[in-house]
C-alpha cells in the first residue's frame, strides 16, 4: 500500500472507532512512523510503505482504539529507544537547516538543493529519501565529512558536481571531476537531435569530437544501439573518465581515441559528427563564476580567442569525413548561431535546424552535407 492508502485507511478505522479530528489523527501517526513531519506526508503520497512500517501504523491504531487515547496520549507511553529516534530526527534537521544557512551566507547559489546532496552523498541515500533517514543518529565521522565538504563547496566554491562525484545527463550517471567539464542540462537538446536525426538509419556512425566525460557519445550509444561511435579528445584525462563512465553506463559500441580534432580518424563515411567544442572567448572566461573558472577544465570551456576557431576548423575539415547525406550539429553559446551558421555555409552544408534551449536561446545548429 501506498503512503496516500495508508493515510485513507486510518483514517476510516479511527472514524469506526469515534475518534474526532481522525484525519489529524492519522497524519500524526504515519508522520510519526516515517519520521517525517506532517505537512510533509504528501510529497510523499506515492511512496510505498515496508511491511516493518506498515506494522507499526497498524499497532497504533489498536492501542488508540483498545485504550481510546489520542495518538498524543499513546506517544506519551514511547519506549526510551523510540524518545531516541525522535530526538535524532529533530538534531539531524537541525544540523541541515544550519547547513543551508552556512551555504547560503558563503554566497551558494541553491543552498538548499547542494545541501541536501551533500547529506545524501555522505550518507548514502538518495536526496529523496534523505529525511526518511533523518531517524538515524549521523555518527561523528559523517558530521566531520559534512562539514569539509561544505567548507569546500562555500568557501573553496568546488562546483557540487565534483565533491558528490557523480552528476545525471539524460537519466545516465556520470563520474565528474576536475579533469571533465559537468554535463549541462543544454547539452541534453544537442543529444535530442542528434538521436532524431540518427533513429531512421541503418547502423549509422557517429564522430562525437571533444568527448570530455562521454556524456554525448555514451548517451547517443546507448540511445542508439545500432550505431557505431567514436569519441575523441585530446586530453587523455579526459579520455580516462570517459572510459570509466563507459563501464560504468555498460556501452559496447563506443570506442575512444586521442585525436587533435581529426587529426587521428581515418574513416571518411560518418553518418554525424558533433560536437560541443570550447566556445567561450577569453574575455568572457575570465569573468565567469568561480566554480566554474577556477574549478572547470579551461581547455574544455574557451578556445583562448574569440570562441569560434572549433566551429570553424571542424566546418572546413567535417565535409572530408562525412558521407553525402551526413550531418554536422554543434552545440553554440548564446551569441553565436548567426556566425557558426555562416561558417557552416561557407563550407557547403545546408543549414538544416537551429534549436533554443529552454531559456530560448538558440543553441544547437545543424547542417547537412549535400552531394558534390
């Protein structure tokens, strides 16, 4: 039974019983079993209860309808090690909120969501189900971890990604640190039409240049079982967590390689190539936030220039690689579509597609290689 079921029940058997305000009533008690607050309960209405808490929900209501006490009057009788549970779910709380103030006053962005992941990774729970483990006393070892760990996050502004280790791109995991740029959510529109333009064909071969974590090249493979790909970088940190993150999402029909862009590919029949290359001009680096300044891999993030030497190298050389028919998407800054679209062009692919993100920019712009 769901928690929402649960909460409906009670509440009957306590109206059987006469008991005014059963609906109250039956609140405090699953609120009380699930160590949550009450107002609390309904986030969480689907979830489903364990048999242990079933039970408990169920002894309940028999002592309060054998003696016709309250669920307050009953609490009264707890034993020591249930008096236990509640005090450590009230100074597990507590030690969150001060957290989140702590963030907060260090300037976080988001204090409460990289707090709340914080405790979970240390932990280890899922942010979901973070509070329901709020009943457990945190040993001290924990307490000491969490409180380097936001020390880092506050005061040294290490991006969240990389303490947690680990950060979701289209619903896979992906082992980040600072030799690999954090996946972002754009990136993820890149990956969506890419896969649209990959889904009618036959064991397509996909070039993805600048692989970083493999977030694009892994997603696509695994999205597209029946394409080859190759991911490439010239960083060979890079390409060691990207091999990670390819065992660790168990994709087989990837392979990765060092290459300068192309300078080590040797087929010329892709069916896409796509990249996301570093795109952000120096100037513009140089007043990013601290995170990802400081933190962030440089060579990932800005071609040391005015951003746009990748779009232009890989639009004059993608047409040696690519076969009649074949596409080239990139990812593009906020800026940058008109020119990237012109560079394109200009070495004879037809612009195709340009697609905004989900602040309406526009960021990916596609091309098509037409016959010669």
């Amino acid at each position: 039974m769901k928690l929402l079921d649960i909460l409906n029940f009670s509440e009957e058997y306590l109206k059987k019983y006469s008991f005014s305000k059963s609906r109250l009533e039956s609140q405090k008690i699953v609120a009380h079993v699930l160590k949550l607050d009450r107002i609390s309960l309904y986030v969480y209405s689907d979830m489903e209860l364990s048999l242990d808490q079933k039970e408990k929900v169920k002894n309940f209501l028999k002592e309060m309808a054998r003696k016709r006490l309250s669920f307050d009057e009953i609490l009264k009788t707890i034993t020591p090690e249930e008096k236990d549970t509640i005090s450590y779910q009230d100074e597990n709380r507590e030690l969150l909120n001060k957290s989140i103030e702590y963030l907060k006053t260090n300037g976080v962005n988001d204090a409460r969501l990289d707090a709340e992941y914080i405790f979970a990774h240390i932990l280890g729970v899922t942010r979901g189900t973070l509070t329901l483990n709020f009943h457990k006393k945190i040993s001290e070892e924990d307490r000491i971890k969490i409180k380097d760990t936001l020390i880092q996050r506050a005061k040294n502004k290490r991006p969240l990604q990389y303490l947690i280790g680990e950060w979701e791109f289209y619903g896979y995991p992906f082992k980040v640190d600072e030799r690999v740029l954090i996946p972002r959510p754009d990136t993820e529109i890149l990956v969506e039409q890419c896969k649209f333009l990959l889904q009618d064909m036959e064991n397509p071969k996909v070039l993805d240049i600048g692989t970083g974590s493999g977030a694009i090249a892994i997603t696509l493979a695994k999205e597209v079982p029946t394409s080859s790909v190759l991911g490439l970088d010239i960083s060979s940190d890079a390409l060691e967590v990207a091999k990670i993150n390819r065992e660790l999402n168990n994709v087989s029909n990837l392979k990765l390689q060092k290459s300068d862009i192309f300078s080590s590919v040797k087929d010329k029949d892709y069916s896409l190539i796509v990249s996301n290359p570093p795109y952000i001009p120096q100037t513009e680096y140089e007043t990013l936030q601290p995170e990802v300044r400081i933190h962030e891999p440089a060579g990932a993030l800005t071609d040391k220039g005015d951003g746009y030497y990748f779009y232009k190298t890989i639009s004059k050389e993608a047409k040696n690689y690519l076969k009649v028919g074949g596409y080239l998407a990139f990812e593009v800054g906020y800026n940058q579509a008109d020119k990237v679209q012109g560079f394109m062009e200009e070495n004879g692919f037809v612009i195709v597609a340009r697609v905004c993100d989900y602040g309406g920019i526009e960021r990916v712009v596609i091309g098509r290689k037409n016959g010669e």
